[in-house]
C-alpha cells in the first residue's frame, strides 16, 4: 500500500496574512514537514476573539524537546496573534487519522496546510 501524505490527505492550503509572522517563527524553530490550522478557524466557526489552533508535523529523527509546550507557547508570544501551537510527529499523526477520537482522525476532513 502507498504511503500517504500530508499534502494529499490535507488538500486545502492557504497564506493566511495574520499568521505569516507565526508561521514564519514555526519554520525557523521546528523545520516542519507541515503546520496545520485547524479549530474554528479552519471551521469558519469563529468569533473575534477566538483563538488560532496550529498544529505543527515533524519529521522523523526531530529531537523530542520540539514536542514540549512551553516552547509552541513561546514560538506564538509576540507573534501578533493568540495561538496553540502543538506539535507531532508526521507518522503518528498519519497513523492516528485511522483511529477513532484522536485529533488527527478530527481534523483531517477541515484542516488547512499553512506554511510552506
């Protein structure tokens, strides 16, 4: 069976002008394969004051201390916008769209690639 990509299972993408800053930010500290919005604004749900809910997908071999909160929490201050960054591996991110209640399996059929 083909692997499966992200491009392929997310098809939408977009350049979002309110995120370039934090997108940027993203790329120079996470060197991602993809980052992902995903929440009430990939949704078209929100309201003025709701929030950007980021997804950030690494590669194999990142260093796992990419996965701590406290530095998605530090790579979105400052950025202009109030935003979640969380982050995952590629490959368990692939591999749990197939399971059931997990986030990836949630936002696989609205997210939006942002980003490179």
């Amino acid at each position: 069976m083909p692997e499966v990509s992200i491009a392929t299972l997310i098809p939408r993408a977009a350049d979002i002008p309110e995120l370039r800053t934090l997108v940027a930010r993203i790329e120079e500290t996470y060197s991602p394969e993809a980052v992902l919005l995903f929440g009430s604004r990939a949704k078209g749900t929100a309201r003025p004051d709701s929030d950007w809910d980021c997804l950030v997908l690494l590669p194999d071999g990142a260093d796992e201390a990419l996965l701590d909160p406290a530095l998605g929490f530090d790579t979105a201050r400052g950025s202009g916008v109030y935003a979640d960054v969380l982050c995952a591996f590629s490959r368990e991110f692939l591999r749990d769209v197939a399971v059931a209640n997990t986030l990836a399996r949630e936002i696989v059929g609205y997210a939006v690639r942002i980003g490179r």
